[in-house]
C-alpha cells in the first residue's frame, strides 16, 4: 500500500488498542502505542533508503527482506524499544504486542497488490502479489480517514475501527471474488493461459492484464466485463547466446528479472554496439511500458552501460543510459 494508507492504518490500530484494559488503564501506555502502532504500520518501507545507492539494489531488496517474518519480529524491537526508553514505567509487553500487529498489517496488506512483498523469505524466494487491491485504493484509505475523523468527533475508537475493519475484509473478499470471475472469463476468452498477471487500479471495475499464452503475451485492459486487447507479443524464451548470456550478468538486468513476473525482451544491434532490453508488460501506460533493464554491450560483449527501473520517455531513457556511462 501507499504511505498514506499504512499510517492511517497505524492509526486505526491504536484506536483498536483501547480494547486492552492495560491500555484503557493506562493514558501513557495508550501515548505509547499510538506512537508504536503509526511508526510500526511504516517501518517496513524503511527499506526506501536502498534507492540512496542505486535503482538496482532498491528493486532487489525493496519489500524483499525488510518484508520477511524475521525482519517483522525485527521491526518491532526497533521501533518499540525506543519508545519504550521515554514510557519506562508502561508496560513493555503490552506496548510491543500493539507495535508487532502494526508491522504485521503492514506486510499482510502488501501482498495484495500487484507489486507484492517476499513475505515468505527465507522459506521462498517468490513474490507474493495477489493483484486484487490497487497500491492506493481511495475506498480503503477513505474509510480508515472516515475512521479518524469519528473518533475526533467523539465515537469509541475502538469500536469505530472494528467496524471499518469489518467492513475492509468484506471489501477485501469482494475484490477477490471480482479478480476470480474476471480470470475466468479471460480463460474462456484466450487458449492455453497459463498465467494472468493483474493490476487494479484506483478506478474501480477498471484492470490492468497481462495474459501468458504458450505462443504469446497479451496485454489488456478489463473494463466492466470488456476485454480490450492493446498489444499483443510473440512469446520467446531466452536465447542461449553470447550477448545474452553477457547481458544476464549486468547487476540491473538481474534485479529486474528477479522482480518481474512477465516480461519480454528486445535486441538490437548496432556498428559499435548491442542493445538488449527487457519490458515489464505489466504497467502499460498510455501505449508505453516504463519499467525496464536496459544493457549495452560493445563488440566484444563487454557492458557499456546498463538501467533499470521506470522511465517514461525514450529520451528520458538514454539519459539514464548515458548517465550510467560516465559514472561506471
């Protein structure tokens, strides 16, 4: 989910923490988890700070590790024992328990949407993302908002919070039960599926697909029960070749592959130099597929210059390409 969304979710969480009878009893406890449960419901994300060494590193570890049931038990100790330095006399189990549910829900909404978490690491290394909830959902983070502002007014958090909380796993199953009808109409609709990648976006009854075939990839948007077919790919396994192999090895292309769930790739060569390229096929916007791992090689498969990541022009592309140049 966004930022905003898991601290308004941090929040609700502490609403909820009024249900503990330590907590009722006890207003610093109660200051204490509210810090913890708005802290804790972010704290994964901390993993941002990867983007400070380059988009490779980020794109491998981001929702990776820091999203793994170790670093869960982790977090919790990190946020909680220095709040607990300044609340020395509240009860230290109490406030950890209200910290480790908010980390927790912030890993567990995460694999909902299409970009998912290692959540399993390190029994799999396999991206958990289900696909059925957008990044942002304005349904959701609007009735956690809803969920405040009763609570300012006066209503009891914590049953105000039950209540949307409630709501949210019917919603929750409701989006589920939409993403299982709309696979299986695209399974009657195209031979031979054998995967269905989706995408939700913030508009409700509005998806983004990418479809595997044995022969090809299909991209699409769903739209009320439409199917509207925007691109259409050969599918091609990787070639066993020299420059493919060379571009296998490039530290952004293994980011990317180790990420993307369906993707396709293009060569194209030139007097002094060979361009490989993989395409994500899953976030198609306005005709174009920003998220890339891009690989020069010279004459003599050497690499010159490589990227990853989402760019949204060509132009925008080779200045990345030629700003990885003069820093290598």
């Amino acid at each position: 989910m966004d930022t905003a969304t898991h601290i308004t979710m941090g929040v609700a969480i502490s609403g909820l923490s009024t249900l503990d009878p330590a907590v009722q009893q006890d207003p610093a406890l109660f200051q204490a988890v509210f810090i913890g449960a708005i802290v804790g419901s972010h704290a994964p994300d901390f993993d941002t700070f990867f983007k400070l060494k380059d988009n490779a590193t980020y794109i491998r570890h981001h929702r990776g590790s820091s999203h793994s049931p170790l670093a869960v038990l982790i977090w919790s100790f990190i946020v909680s024992l220095p709040i607990f330095a300044f609340f020395s006399d509240v009860s230290y189990l109490h406030l950890w328990l209200w910290v480790l549910l908010a980390v927790c829900l912030h890993v567990f909404v995460d694999i909902f949407n299409a970009y998912g978490t290692q959540a399993l690491k390190p029994f799999t290394h396999k991206w958990i993302a289900i696909g059925f909830i957008s990044t942002f959902d304005p349904y959701i983070f609007f009735l956690l908002v809803v969920g405040i502002l009763a609570w300012l007014l006066g209503a009891a958090p914590a049953y105000t919070f039950l209540t949307i909380f409630f709501i949210l796993f019917l919603y929750y199953i409701k989006r589920y039960l939409d993403k299982r009808e709309m696979v299986k109409i695209l399974n009657e609709y195209f031979d031979d599926v054998e995967k269905v990648v989706t995408q939700p976006t913030i508009r409700h009854n509005i998806w983004r697909i990418a479809i595997v075939t044995k022969k090809e990839f299909y991209v699409a948007v769903y739209d009320h029960g439409h199917i509207d077919i925007k691109d259409t790919f050969l599918r091609r396994e990787l070639p066993d070749t020299t420059e493919m192999n060379a571009a296998l090895q490039d530290k952004n292309v293994q980011a990317f592959l180790n990420f993307s769930p369906v993707y396709r790739y293009e060569i194209d060569r030139y007097d002094d130099y060979t361009e490989v390229r993989f395409i994500d096929l899953r976030y198609r916007s306005q005709g174009h597929y920003p998220f890339v791992a891009v690989v020069t090689l010279d004459k003599f498969y050497n690499i010159i210059t490589s990227y990853t990541g989402w760019v949204y022009s060509e132009g925008k592309l080779q200045k990345k390409l030629e700003s990885s140049e003069e820093n290598a």
